[in-house]
C-alpha cells in the first residue's frame, strides 16, 4: 500500500493554497498549513487531526518557519512536498514606491520562501526524495506591466532560484518546480491581499489605470478556475520526471 504523502503548504489560508489544500484532504493527503494565524485555518479548514495540522507562521521568521517544519515532521512522520505559496502583490511604481515598501515585498515573497527551502530540505535531503513548489506569477515571467515592477522582480527571483534549487538537489531525488499562475478566480487582488502604494504619484497614469483596473475589474472575474490548478499540481507531484518551469494554466 502507497504511504501517504504529507504536503506542507504554505499561505493556505485563502486563494490557491487555500484550494489546494482542500482538494489535498479530500483525496486522502496530510497536510501541513500554515497561515498568519491559526484561526484562520482552522475555521474553514478544520481542528488538528491525523491528516491535517494547521500552524501559525510568521513567512518572513526563519525560526518560526524552522520549527512549523519540526512540527509537520513530528506529527505526521516526514514531509514529502513543499508548496512555497504565501505572498502578496505589491502595487506601485518604481519611484513612488517607498524602500521599506519594497523590502518588505522581498521579506515575503523571496526571503519567506527562502526561509523554508532552508527548513525543509535537511529532511528531504535526508531521506532522499521530495518534492518543492515555487509559486511565481506570470509576472515572474514578463514584467510589462506599470505598476507590478517590484512585485514581479520577487516573482523573477523565485524563478531563478528555483532553477539553481532544481539542480542542487537532484542528486538526494528532490525535485522542485517553479508554477508561474495567471489570473485565478481568488482574492489575491482583493484589499486584503494587494497593497497599494503609500505616496501615490498620479502623473503615473497608466500605472493608476492599471492598479484601478486590477482592483476593480478583474478582480472577481479572473477567467481561471483555482480547484484544477490544485488538481494539476497534484498531478505533477506524482510524476516520475516533473517539469523545473510550469505555467498555469498549461498550454493546451
């Protein structure tokens, strides 16, 4: 009989971790979640069980990420795939976006995702296979839109990074995946999720036109449905030779 394979999925608590993980305990995975606060998680996921760990975690605390992985590990026996998923979208131009602004897009989206790689791989390493998810954007691979520039530079980074991580590991049989998603029905452009710039600067028309056309108009009518961008990763962890760069959704 086929163990279990046990994920560990961060930024779970909405959009497509969110989805992910559901679709996940419904075929019979465990799963680790992790979230700002645990609340979150366990009103619309569920209570701890044998098969679902919830756990609040600070994305950007190297410390809090160490041992949120030490967690999975003890309860569920090992840890088997990583989804790199929790960030957010910063809006705003190169210039009016304030340096702390973009530092702390970079503290979440790189450093966050970097913080667990470092966390989860001695043990994948360890038992020599695993298997790790990268979640860019389409903006990490074309950043033609005013307004995204330092989003998207996070999301090239996790590219990139993720393309060295690829070969650094498939000598212990761990794979890893970097999934550039386009535009999911989710809340990622909601106010919860997005941040706008502090000190607009409204000579940036276009870059206003898009963020007002973001925010108000595609959001809610993203044209991609979140549950089959779960069903694929899943079907992705299980094959034998999985892609280093994947668009979602996939080209037909």
């Amino acid at each position: 009989m086929e163990t279990k394979k046990v994920w560990f999925v961060t930024g779970a608590s909405k959009g497509l971790g969110f989805e992910l993980v559901k679709k996940l305990l419904s075929e019979g995975f465990q799963v680790a979640a992790t979230s700002r606060t645990v609340e979150s998680l366990i009103s619309t996921i569920g209570e701890t069980s044998e098969d679902f760990l919830p756990l609040s975690v600070n994305i950007t605390d190297n410390n809090d990420i160490k041992s949120a992985i030490a967690k999975t590990v003890k309860h569920f026996g090992r840890i088997d795939v990583v989804v790199n998923n929790a960030g957010y979208g910063q809006i705003g131009t190169l210039e009016e976006l304030t340096d702390e602004e973009a530092r702390e897009n970079y503290a979440v989206n790189v450093f966050g995702t970097l913080n667990v790689i470092r966390n989860a791989m001695p043990y994948l390493r360890e038992q020599r296979s695993g298997h790790i998810f990268n979640i860019s954007s389409v903006g990490g691979y074309s950043a033609n839109f005013p307004g995204w520039g330092i989003y998207c530079s996070t999301k090239f980074a996790v590219a990139g990074f993720t393309e060295a991580l690829a070969e650094e590991v498939k000598d212990f049989g761990v794979h890893a995946t970097v999934v550039y998603p386009g535009y999911f029905r989710t809340d990622f452009l909601t106010k919860d999720s997005v941040k706008t710039p502090s000190n607009p600067i409204q000579a940036y028309e276009a870059a206003r036109n898009s963020e007002q056309a973001h925010l108000n108009e595609i959001n809610g009518n993203q044209p991609n449905d979140p549950e089959k961008a779960a069903d694929v990763l899943i079907q992705i962890s299980k094959e034998k030779n999985p892609p280093v760069h994947f668009g979602l959704p996939p080209k037909s």
